[in-house]
C-alpha cells in the first residue's frame, strides 16, 4: 500500500491540503488582523450576530472579514460614546467646578451620562 503524503497541493483549485487520520482537508488560514482589538462593542456584536443572525455571523467568518468588521464597528462606536459623553457633560454642565464643589453629585451625574451614552451606543450600532 503507498504512503500517503503529509501535505499535497491540488492544481485545480490551488488549494492545499494536509493529512488528518486517513482523509485530506483544506489548510486555510483566515487572515487575522492583530494590531486592531475588537473591544467591548465589537464583542457585544459579536454575541448579537451569534443569537439573532448565525448567518451574517458565518459569512463574515468563512470571507475572512469578521476581525476587521467588529474592530471597525468598535472604533466607530468609541468616537461616537465619547460624542455623545462630551455633548451630553456640557449640557447637564458637568464641569471641573461641579466636582470640586460636590463631588457626589458629580459622581451621580457622570454616571448618569455614562449610562444614556451606552445605551444610545447599544441601540444605534450594536443592536441594528
């Protein structure tokens, strides 16, 4: 019986394949874009494509698109969080001078910015 080789190219569709056990499957690599994170709103919708649209989800896996995708919704999602937080602190005038003079309140309408933002966030680029 012959030997069967470790790793062989198929000139038909330029693949390569490599030796599992007794069958041959395709070495694919997805491309992985490393100096870019997903962060916490690129994995948010990450989990949102895995319960509400499996589909998309394995589109983007199998096209190898996925990692640039959820790292370009995160960028898009921080510079407009930090939008809206700027826009909404000077609003409500949360300033410099409102924690020196209570930073309680401060505290509580920081918090209250954080909260609106985010969920502004969730609603506009996660969750659509």
């Amino acid at each position: 019986m012959n030997e069967l080789k470790p790793r062989i190219h198929d000139e038909t569709n330029g693949l390569d394949y490599v030796l599992a056990g007794d069958y041959y499957i395709p070495a694919i690599e997805l491309p992985w874009d490393e100096d870019r994170s997903i962060g916490k709103w690129g994995r948010m919708r990450r989990v949102y494509l895995e319960e509400t649209n499996p589909l998309l989800l394995n589109h983007l896996i199998l096209t190898g698109k996925l990692h640039s995708y959820l790292a370009d919704l995160n960028e898009q999602a921080r510079d407009r969080y930090q939008l809206i937080f700027k826009q909404m602190a000077a609003t409500e005038g949360v300033t410099e001078d409102l924690k020196r003079r209570s930073q309680w309140e401060w505290i509580r309408a920081i918090n209250s910015i954080v909260s609106q933002a985010e969920e502004i966030i969730r609603n506009e680029l996660i969750y659509t």
